[in-house]
C-alpha cells in the first residue's frame, strides 16, 4: 500500500495537506465530542472467503512455512523429510482456514492503519470487527468491516479538500455513477457526501474516502509492501499441530507398511 497511487501526484499539495491533517489528528478537536462513537469503514479490496487474495496469501505462506520447517525440522536427520509437495499438503491441511481469514483480516487491518499513520500522519485507530458475506457477493466474497475513530475520518476529509475533493468524486463517481453501476441509496455528487454529518456515513461511504488515500486492493500486490503486513503471526494462530502431527504419524505409518510389504515380495 502506498500514498499517493496516482490519486494525488502534486508534492506540493500533499505536503500542505499532511500538514494540515497532522494537526487536525493530533490535536484536541482530533477525538471529537465525548463519547462519539467510531465508525464502520468497508475493506472490500482484500476480499472474504472465496477471493482469490486471500488464498494466494495463505498458499504463499504456506510455502514459506515449509521451506523454513524443512530446512529446521527435518535437517539433521532424525526425521525423515516427506517430499517437499507432500510437507506443503500436510502443512495446507493442518491450518484452521475460518480462523486464519480473520486473523488474515486483523493484520490486513494493521497494515492500513500503518499506512494511515506513515504515509499520512494520521494516528488512525482503525481496529479490527469482523468478516461479513453480503448478498449479491460474487463467489461467496465478503468484506472485512473495521472501526474508524471520527477523527480520522475528518483528517481523510482535510486530507480531500487540498484538492477540491476532485479525487474523492471521482472515486465516487467510479463506485456509484454509470461506470461503476448506478446506485440510487448513494449520491453521485461529492457535495452531497461532505456536506453530510458525519454520523450520517455508513460503512461503505468511509471505505470509499479511505480508498481515495490508502491503496486497499490486495490483489495487487500492495500488501507485501506495506510495513505493517505480517502474516506469520495470522498462520501460527490458525496453524494446529496436533493435526500436523497426526497427519505425519499416519505418513509414517503408511510409509512403514509400503516398506515391509516391499520387503516381503523381495524375499518371496
């Protein structure tokens, strides 16, 4: 993820804007009236259950995994390494695929608040809810839903406004206008969505605006390069060995018998 994705290309403009923002997110109007409540913001670009990001994330770590296990667990000897193709099924079996999704989403969540804060200024406080399927979902995806603090919504909206709000419109305009598929419970026009309070907003409007500054699209491969991605942590958290090791044992087992019966037809 990175700032800037061909949205806002003017040095200028951005300098003065996270100047701007570092002062409206630090500073005591940042949080808002007491007790104002957090809003809901949409993650659509890491998609849910059937994405294809979120298995290329699992296979590739999954690949890692092994190739360190192999080079550890199985160097000196005492154990037999299965085939590499083999260790890499049992590793992909032995995980928790629900669990590591949302534990895919809490670090994927990490990482855009590590962009907010690095490539913006901006002290997010985007956390983690939960992984939703909603109806019309394509392949059974879903979107990741966070909080955002009020704060952070408004240091987006200054960020938005160095240029007029005319990268926020046509984000809009791309998600809810004729080329992004008409939509009648959103309005088209940018006055309409920075005029609105923003207790007024709803999980998908805020995901656009987050969009307009923070590259949300796991598939293109912006994760790997964002700081604050670290998936291992999600995969030893999903990962269950009690089932590796069941599934070794049997491996181990099989491996016995296929043996004995060979030794058998050779002396027969």
């Amino acid at each position: 993820m990175t700032y800037g994705t061909g949205r806002h290309r003017s040095a200028r403009r951005a300098r003065t804007g996270m100047e701007q923002v570092a002062g409206l997110a630090t500073g005591d109007e940042a949080g808002g009236a007491d007790g104002e409540a957090s809003l809901e913001v949409f993650l659509p670009g890491c998609e849910g259950a059937g994405g294809r990001g979120w298995k290329l994330y699992l296979a590739a770590t999954v690949h890692h995994v092994a190739i360190a296990m192999a080079m550890t667990r199985f160097a000196d000897g005492r154990e037999a390494a299965p085939d590499f193709g083999e260790l890499v099924e049992q590793i992909d079996d032995s995980v928790d695929k629900r669990k590591f999704r949302a534990e895919f989403a809490r670090a994927y969540c990490a990482a855009v608040e590590s962009d907010l804060t690095d490539w913006l200024g901006i002290e997010g406080g985007l956390r983690f809810e939960r992984v939703i399927s909603r109806k019309g979902d394509v392949g059974g995806t879903g979107v990741i839903v966070a909080k955002l603090p009020p704060r952070s919504v408004r240091a987006l909206l200054t960020l938005s406004a160095c240029d007029g709000h005319a990268t926020l419109d046509r984000a809009i305009r791309h998600r809810f206008g004729r080329d992004g598929g008409s939509s009648e419970r959103y309005a088209v026009d940018v006055r309409d969505w920075v005029d609105k309070p923003l207790r007024d907003w709803d999980g998908e409007e805020v995901g656009v605006l987050l969009a307009t500054f923070v590259e949300l699209d796991v598939d293109r491969g912006t994760m790997g390069r964002s700081t604050g991605f670290d998936l291992l942590p999600a995969f030893r958290n999903s990962f269950s060995w009690r089932r590796f090791e069941r599934r070794a044992r049997f491996r181990r087992l099989a491996e016995r018998r296929r043996l004995h019966l060979l030794n058998r037809l050779k002396f027969h």
